[in-house]
C-alpha cells in the first residue's frame, strides 16, 4: 500500500511544481479543446466541462518561480499570488491557455483582471462578478446573467454552445468528484493519522491542472490506498483546523511543517474550489438554475463574501466543533485584505467558544519555517497540556 500511496502522489507533486502546465498542453493536443485558467477561489468549472474547455485553476508560481517582472506590477504591501501569476504570464508559461477568468475576490485580482486585459488582449479575459446578494431575484437574476455572458465568451473563442443536456452531464460528474472531496475529508477528521495534509493537498492541487474524470480517479486511488494502509498510526498531536489560507496558497513546506509540529489538521480552506458548493448540485429542472441556486444557497462562509444574517466567526466555530478540533491556526498570507479584516471577528468567535488560537501569516514563497514550527509546535503542546489538566 505505501507503493500506492507514493505512486500517486509522485504523479501529484509532479503536476503540482509543473509551471509550464505540461498535462494541459498534453490535453489539448489530444483533444483539440481550449483551456481557461482560473484564479482563486470559485468557478462554474461545470460550464467550461459541458462546454468541452478544460478549466485550470491557478494559485500563483508558488516557491518555485523567481520573481522579477511581477514586482514592478504590485506595490510591496500587496500579498505574492498577483505578482507571480503576472510573473507567469509574462515568461509564457500560461502561454498554453486560452484565456484567463479572475472569479471577484478582492480588489487585488480584479486589478490583476484589468492588467491581464492590458498585457494580453489577444487572449479572452474576464472578471468574473458574484453577487453579494442572494435574493433569487436580483442576486441570481444578476449571477445567472453572468453565467450567460461567460457561456457565451467562451462559445466566440471557440468553445461549444451551450448546451442544457451537456450541463447536466458535467454537473453529475462534478457532483461525484465533490462527494470523493468529502468523503476525503470525513476521512481525515475521522483519522487524520491516515490522511496527511500535506498529502492531500498535492492530490487537491494536481486535479486543478487535470480533467475532473482523471481527477477523480486519482483521488480515488489515493483515497483507496490509504484506507488500506495498516502502517499509519495514531500519534498523540493536537487536533487544529487551519484556516484563512483560502487564495494564495502556504507553500508545502510549511504544510508539512505544521503537520510535523505536532498538529493533526483537521479541517482546512486550502484549495477551495472543491468544497465551495457544500452539497451536491440537483440534476432536475434547468441546469444553469441549478447553477445558480447552488452559489446562492449553498456556498461555504468565505471572507470574501456577505453575511447578513449570520455572524462573522460562528461557522468557524461550527467547524471545530464539527471536527472536533481542539484548537485553530489563523494562518493568513501577508497583506490578504479579505482574511485578515475578517481575522478579528473569527478570533473573537473564538475566544467566546473557549477555543484556543494562535496566528502567523505567509507568503507562498515563503521558505523559512522554523519560527512557525516553534509558535505552532508550543502552540500543539499547549493544547495537549491543557486538555490534561
Ligand atoms: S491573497 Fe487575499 S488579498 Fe491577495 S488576491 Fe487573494 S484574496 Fe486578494
């Protein structure tokens, strides 16, 4: 079983670090269909399917690109994904890609939006605007009118009409790669012992450069291969759910470095786009509606979008209770405007539910772990000194 597992995340971490998105342009030549990227953090990656364009999510250049151009796009108080996602562009390594969708997030990639039209004019660039208001009425009027539009871009550029019949299709092989995502998850809050984080979130980010079929297979064999494992114990670590690292992404390493720490992470807001719709998308009725209602009522809380109703923190809090989570690490990148103005209500969520925390933040290139290693590792300690007091 440990050859399986290594198997599949070799294959995994292969893809991950690939900054020239080799498996894209083996998919395009093969199939003769156009390729979009994405930004984080959500996109109806069902329509680019039925539509037969291969949707690509893009986190940035990581630890792995050097930095030279993007810089003088980006004033220094601004967090690293823009700047190395320009950095792609401009060395050619998206040159593969069709086009570039920049879902609304913050101002940061709507800016990015604006640049890439600039930088790029040939290629299709689109911002792609969420409501804030989730009233069927104006929230999904307004949304489902820019699901039409997109549909439409990409049908100009080349792709498929849409499709009613086709949408269907894609939302059904969509709604079993999300429930696999899940039942990944109910198996690391289960034993986290058996599904490492780090592990997991290659598998996660390698299917962002894959069709979701492949996706889904391989998810399936890591999943497979670990539920066999006998050789993975339990070890006496603090359970924490990691959040605030929702759009520019920690580097492996650090991941690695919590996980060594001492932390067993429990829950997470890495590569969200999987766990964006919490359930699964209902195949009655007309597709694109379905769509529609899903991101209206059925997404997962986010900094990045309104609540009304709620209170800001109380999901936070729901989710370690959920995962039975003993503490929580607020670990943000540098300069994210939307996780950090959020930062204060979750820990004060926090505090009022008696959940311990502590806080640090990142930069996706950041290589220096120690100082995280010792806050979370004393961090880990202290929970488990507490919880046998
Ligand atoms: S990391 Fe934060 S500030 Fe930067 S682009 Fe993403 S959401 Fe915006």
């Amino acid at each position: 079983m440990a050859n399986d597992i290594e198997t599949v995340l070799t294959r995994a971490e292969e893809l991950y670090r690939d900054l020239s998105f080799g498996s894209v342009q083996s998919w395009k030549e093969k199939t003769g269909g156009m390729a979009v990227g994405y930004l984080p953090i959500y996109v109806p990656c069902e329509l680019f399917h039925a539509q037969g364009v291969l949707p690509v999510g893009i986190m940035g250049g990581g630890d792995g690109l050097e930095i030279i151009r993007g810089d003088a796009y980006y004033q220094s108080y601004i967090c690293h994904i823009p700047r190395s996602t320009i950095e792609l562009g401009l060395n050619g390594n998206l040159d593969c890609l069709d086009g570039m969708i920049f879902p609304a997030i913050c101002d940061v990639i709507r800016n990015l939006s604006g640049m890439w039209k600039l930088q790029f004019p040939e290629k299709l660039s689109r911002y792609f605007d969420v409501p804030q208001n989730f009233d069927a009425e104006v929230g999904g009027r307004f949304y489902r009118r820019e699901l039409e539009e997109l549909s439409s871009d990409l049908a100009q550029r080349g792709a498929r009409a849409y499709d009613a019949e086709a949408l269907r299709s894609s939302i059904a092989v969509y709604n079993e790669n999300r429930k696999l995502v899940r039942e990944a998850y109910r198996l690391r809050r289960e034993s986290p012992w058996k599904v490492r984080t780090a592990e997991l979130y290659l598998v996660l980010r390698a299917g962002l450069v894959l069709p979701v079929e492949e996706f889904t297979a391989m998810l399936r064999d890591y999943l497979d291969a670990v539920s066999n494992d006998d050789t993975r114990r339990p070890m006496d670590q603090a359970r924490v759910v990691l959040a605030g690292s929702f759009c520019e992404q920690p580097p492996l390493g650090l991941i690695k470095t919590l996980e060594r720490s001492g932390c067993y992470i429990v829950d997470d807001d890495l590569v969200q786009i999987y766990r964006w719709l919490r359930n699964d998308i209902p195949l009655e009725g007309d597709p694109l509606e379905n769509l529609v209602r899903a991101f209206l009522d059925d997404s997962i809380e986010s900094p990045t979008r309104y609540v009304g109703d709620g209170v800001k923190g109380q999901d936070l809090v729901q989710r370690v209770e959920q995962s039975r989570a003993e503490g929580v690490l607020f670990c943000a990148p540098s300069f994210c405007d939307p996780a950090l103005l959020d930062q204060p209500m979750a820990t004060r969520a926090a505090d009022e539910a008696g959940v311990p925390w502590t806080a640090f933040k990142y930069a996706e290139n950041t290589g220096q772990f120690q100082v995280i290693r010792e806050q979370a590792g004393t961090f880990a300690d202290s929970i488990k000194l507490w919880s046998d007091a």
